[in-house]
C-alpha cells in the first residue's frame, strides 16, 4: 500500500507540475493534478474490461514474464 501512496504523490506533483508550468497558474495546476488521475482510473477500468473481451474472444495467453501469445 505505501508503494501505491507514494506512486499517486508523484503522479499528482508531476501533473501539477508539468501544468503549472504550461499555464503559470497554481489553480489550473492543482484541477488537473486532481481531475486527471480520476480520469484515469475511469479509463483504466474500462480499458481492462475491453481487454479482458479480447483475451477471452482471441483465446490469447501470457507467460510468466506477462508476454501475450496466440
């Protein structure tokens, strides 16, 4: 769980980060540094059950090092 923690914290600073320095703009900065890991999250559950679809129609497989094969 610390892993996962200290992983969002750099996510959320260098979103800020990267904005703030686009726009100048503590506000915008902080917006995005909070609006685009939730936007993620959404994309990233939607994204796997599409992929599980796929795996499951295309019969893929994966090796131990998560390699896909046919």
């Amino acid at each position: 769980m610390i892993k996962t923690v200290t992983f969002a914290m750099m996510h959320f600073a260098i979103a800020f980060t990267v904005t703030y320095f686009l726009t100048g703009s503590f506000l915008i900065g902080g917006l995005v540094a909070i609006v685009e890991p939730a936007v993620n999250t959404v994309a990233f559950y939607f994204h796997e059950k599409v992929w599980r679809k796929v795996e499951t129609q295309n019969n893929f497989k994966q090796d131990s090092d998560g390699i896909m094969f046919a």
